[in-house]
C-alpha cells in the first residue's frame, strides 16, 4: 500500500515539476508548484517526518505561494514583454540539464538503500526528537540564524527607507 | 571564538544606533571594536587550547584565527576609506550593521566544523552583500547588480546545498571530522552519489569565490554595486570564501583528491586564461579589476588543487596581499571616480602630477597585483605556484605563468595612465588626512608582506 502511494506521489511530483516548467503561462506554473509542493509534503508524511510536512505546507505552499501569486499578478506578465532566448542558449541549457541528469541518474542507480549509514530511528522526524536536536546538537546554528535573520530584516529597512538625496 | 562575538555585538550595536541617537560616535565605536576583536584573536592564538565549541559546530584553531583577524584588518581597513561613502549615505547606521553581519558571516566561514555552519556562514556572508549592492535605488545599474547577485546567489546556494545533501546521505554526518572518519574506514566503497555531492558542493563554492565558468555574475555586478561594496566584496569575500573552502576540503575531501583536483585544475585554468585575456579588453578600470578577481580566483585554486603542508599558509598570504593591493586600488579609484564621475583607465592620465601620493600607490597596487618583485603579491604568487609544484603539477604552473604574464599587460595600463599620459587638467587633488594615512598603511603594508613573506607563512604551516 505505502509502496504504491510512494509510486503516485513520485508521479504527481515529477509530472507536475515538469508542468511547471513547461505551461507557459505564469499563473498555470504557480498552481503546478503547489501541486509538486503538496506532493513532496506527501512523501515527509510516508518517512514519518509529520513536522516537516505541516511546516512544508504552511511555508511553502501557503505563504510563499501567495507571494508568488501577488508578485505575478501586480506584475501582469504578457507575451510581448518576455524576453525571448536565443536557440543557442536554449540549446546550452538543455543539454548541461541533460548531462546533470544522467550524473544524477547513474550516481543513484546502483545504490542499494539499505546500506545507507543515514538510517536511524524512524522516530527522527518527529517534532519531539527534532525539538531535542535543535536545542541541543544544532543550538548554535539556530541561534547563528538570527542573526541571518537580522541581516535580512535591517536590509529590509535599508531598502525600504525613502533617500532624502540621490547621491 | 570571542572575535565572532565582538563582531556579532557591534552589528548588533550599529543597528540600534540610530534609535538610540549615537550616530556619530558609531565610526570610533566600530573601529575601537573591530581592534578590540583582532586583540582577542591575538590573545586566543597566544594560549593555543583549541576545543571545538557547540558540539563541534565551530572550532578556532590557528588557522581559523589567522583568517579572523586578515578579515578583521582588511574590514579595518575598508572602513577607513569608505568613511566618506557612509556619510553620504541616508542609511549610515544600516550600512554599518549589514557590513558587520556580513564580516560575522566570513568569521563563521573559517572556522566551521560542520556544513550546517558552512551553509549559514555563505549565506551571512552574501545576504548583507545581496541589499548593499543595490543600495542606489535610483540607479539602474546598481538596481541589477543587486538582483543578479541575488538571483545567481540563490541558484549557486541550491547546489551547494543539494550537494551537502548527497553527502550527508552516503556518510550520514554533517561533520567535517566524522565525514572524513567514514571516508578512510570506507575506502573505495564510497557510493557513486558521494562524488556527484562533491561535484556539485565544488559548483556552489566555484561561484561564491567567482571562479570561472561560474564567472558571469562578476563583471556586472562588480561594475553595478557602489565602488566601496565592490572593494568589500573583491576582498573580504574572497577571503572568507577562499578560508572556507579550504578548510572543507582539506579537512574533509582530501582522502579522496583523486575524484575532484583534476575539476578543480580545469576551473583554475579557465579562470587564468580567461580573466587575464579579458581583462586586456577593458575601458573600464572596475570591470578590468573584476576580471583580474577572476584570475585570482584561479591561481588560489592552485593552492586548493595541490593540497599540501604549505597550502593553507599560501592561501592565507596571498589572500591577505590581494585583498591590501586591492584596497589601495579602489581607495585611489574612488579619489579618481569622485573628480571625474568615470571609472575609465584614461581618468587616470597624469595623476602623478596631480598627486603623487596616490600615483605612488596605484603603482605598488598594480604591481602587486600583477606580482612584481618586491612586492607582497610577487612572493605570494612565487608560494603557490612552488606549493603547486611540489604536488607535482608542472603544466598548470607553466599556464599560471604565462597568464601572469598576460596580466602583466593591463595592470601596467593604469601604471602608465597616472605616470607618463598627459593630464586634461593639471590641478592638484587635495587629500583628506585620512585618506593620506590609509594610502600610506596599505602600500607600506604591501612592502611589508614582499619584505617579510616568511613571517605569514610561517603562522601557518
């Protein structure tokens, strides 16, 4: 059962991805992304990481989304105004997306799962044990953030301050 | 460690500033401060107990605290000149704490101990630069430079992270010694997916130290961002990104050179090659010193690429004789830019008889920078094309040399602009005390490094 829910949220986030990429309009990539988003959220939910995927919805697909959404719709994207690329560059882009791929797709292809030394206790993703992590082992990390959080709060300011000259 | 805290307070202290009206005593307060921090790294290198702090998450060592206190000194430095740049600015006491947060963000970079640190310690580092660089709201290009920073920055992060990703999954750690433990009692079982990690870890670190073919955001950006942000982000951020990568991967990836310096000598070559033959193209004297950050970027990954004893004091000394040479280059720029409203080569023209002072100093600049004897750029080259050799790679170093060469050419461009091109107008350029004294510290500071290179080497090896 949780083999073949693996199987169709794997589908579901792959092909909307893609769609997201493809559909050329804005808003139908928008709605993809959310797709993909609620997928992969499906996927914290089967490793047992409940946290992780309520936190994954609300941020993600909820406040970021609406950004997005904002952003494209304050900014009425239409045809004309889309700078068109070159066939050079359309070509570059996809052949080093290709040659990623396969990197990709040959490094994991031969790899037995099980042996993987990142198997711990299923118990991990759980708000609990990730409480316990965070406030011990990653303190300082999460304290170090602020003041990442700092920076980008007084940028905010710097930026959004009107300039009484123009220099 | 006390270093990182000085630093984190006094950003901490700025941004209140402005609230707590004492605007004015902020320049004295930041310089006693960023003093006060390369005191404390003295003291801690002076009583060498160096225990991992946090978990293993930071650790100072010696190497740590050297790269601390040339980042201290070179923001040190960079505040004396850009202090007309603050006060023009509306934001002053915004600038301040970004410029703080972002040197806190390099401090965490030399002396992580763990990728989660070397993830937050990037993004310290680039998120004050991303806002700076777009500090002219009015001006377009300063408008770009900021969003392609931005955009490019994010992009190059995502690898980095991604491959932090791989990484963790084929050794299941995030630290750098446990890393390394697994990969020695492991040999040659390592998973396909671990190197496709180190790829793409070498792709996010290759674009924050600018390396080419992860060069593209350069030239623009640097040209786009005010002249001052330039200057701190062509030294103290090739500095901390430079500490940081190596400091990952001779802690972590060296057992398995083998997979990646042949992807590191390929990225050295093309950032030689291409950064000097670019650079000779260039009108602009800004855009010609992005490039030549370029082909810094290269000839450091020689050190990275032959991994030995004497790298990390190679590194170390030519970092800290670029980034000197560098100041001194953007402080007579900025002199220049302010009378002609122009970075071109040509605004140079006869600046010997306008000033001497700062036709002297671009003259030591460009030739350390070129890496001319005797100055400090000249012996730091001479160490990492040496280290280079000794691990064996010859035809990497003919390149580097032949590439010098090159550059040879253009720095000497600005040298005969200022000493043996006529001026437009012959009037004098008057000096500020403080810029006098900073020419004056910088160009005696890149003799100093050529007279006594030994002295740097020796704190590190």
């Amino acid at each position: 059962m949780t083999l073949y829910l693996f199987y169709f949220l794997s589908f579901l986030a792959i092909i909307s991805a893609l769609m997201v990429v493809v559909s050329k309009n804005p808003v139908n990539s928008v709605l993809f992304l959310i797709i993909t988003f609620f997928a992969i959220a499906g996927h914290y939910v089967l490793l047992n990481a409940q946290f992780l995927a309520a936190v994954h919805i609300i941020v993600y697909a909820g406040a970021i989304m609406v950004l997005f959404l904002y952003v494209i719709m304050m900014m009425n994207f239409s045809k004309e105004s889309e700078p068109s690329k070159t066939k050079l560059s359309q070509i570059v882009a996809t052949v080093a997306g290709g040659i990623f791929l396969i990197t990709l797709i040959g490094a994991l292809h031969f790899y037995d799962v099980d042996m993987s030394p990142g198997h711990s206790d299923p118990g991990a993703g759980l708000v609990g044990a990730l409480g316990k992590v965070l406030f011990s082992k990653f303190l300082l990390p999460f304290e170090i953030s602020s003041l990442l959080f700092l920076a980008a709060m007084t940028g905010v300011v710097l930026l959004g301050k009107k300039n009484n000259d123009n220099s | 460690m006390i270093t990182l805290f000085i630093i984190s307070l006094l950003g901490v202290i700025a941004m209140l500033a402005e609230i707590l009206k004492f605007k004015k005593l902020l320049a004295p307060l930041t310089l006693l401060g960023l003093i006060a921090a390369m005191g404390a790294g003295v003291s801690e290198w002076n009583n060498p107990v160096f225990i991992p702090v946090f978990n293993n998450m930071l650790l100072f060592n010696h190497y740590a605290l050297a790269f601390s206190i040339s980042l201290c000194l070179v923001t040190f430095l960079w505040f004396l000149m850009a202090q007309d740049y603050l006060k023009t600015e509306t934001a002053i006491t915004d600038h301040y704490a970004l410029i703080l947060f972002s040197l806190a963000g390099g401090i965490v970079l030399t002396a992580f101990g763990n990728m989660v640190m070397l993830f937050l310690g990037i993004e310290i580092l680039s998120i004050p630069l991303y806002i700076l660089a777009g500090s002219r709201k009015t001006d377009l290009a300063s408008n770009e430079a900021s969003f392609k920073y931005f955009l490019l920055g994010a992009f190059a992060i995502g690898f980095l992270l991604f491959g932090i990703a791989l990484i963790y999954g084929a050794t299941g750690s995030f630290e750098l010694n446990t890393i390394n433990q697994y990969i020695l009692q492991h040999p040659g079982e390592m998973p396909a997916f671990f190197y496709a990690g180190i790829l793409l870890i070498i792709a996010g670190l290759a674009f924050k130290v600018s390396a080419a073919p992860f060069h593209f955001w350069t030239p623009d950006v640097y040209q786009g961002a005010p002249t001052m942000i330039t200057a701190f982000m062509s030294t103290i951020v090739k500095i901390a990104a430079f500490a940081g990568f190596f400091r990952l991967f001779s802690t972590c990836f060296v057992s398995v050179a083998d997979s990646w310096n042949q992807l590191i000598g390929i990225l050295a070559i093309i950032s030689m090659l291409l950064g000097n033959i670019t650079a000779i193209r260039q009108d602009s004297f800004k855009r010609m010193l992005a490039y030549s950050s370029i082909s810094h970027a290269g000839y450091l990954l020689l050190a990275i690429l032959a991994i030995n004893n004497h790298s990390a004091g190679a590194i170390f000394l030519y970092t800290l004789a670029y980034a000197v040479a560098s100041i001194t280059a953007f402080a007579v720029l900025k002199k220049v830019y302010a009378l002609k409203n122009n970075d071109l080569i040509e605004s140079f023209n006869g600046l010997a008889k306008r000033n001497p002072l700062l036709a002297l100093s671009i003259t030591i600049a460009m030739l350390s920078l070129a890496g001319i004897p005797p100055t400090g750029g000249f012996f730091a080259k001479y160490v990492i094309f040496n280290t280079a050799l000794t691990g064996g790679h010859l035809w990497l170093v003919i390149i580097a040399v032949i590439a010098s060469l090159i550059g040879v050419y253009y720095y000497f461009k600005a040298i005969i602009a200022s000493w043996f091109k006529p001026a437009t107008d012959e009037n004098l350029i008057e000096l500020s005390l403080q810029d006098k004294l900073l020419l004056i510290i910088t160009t005696l500071l890149t003799l100093a490094i050529g007279l006594f290179p030994e002295f740097i080497l020796n704190l590190l090896s």
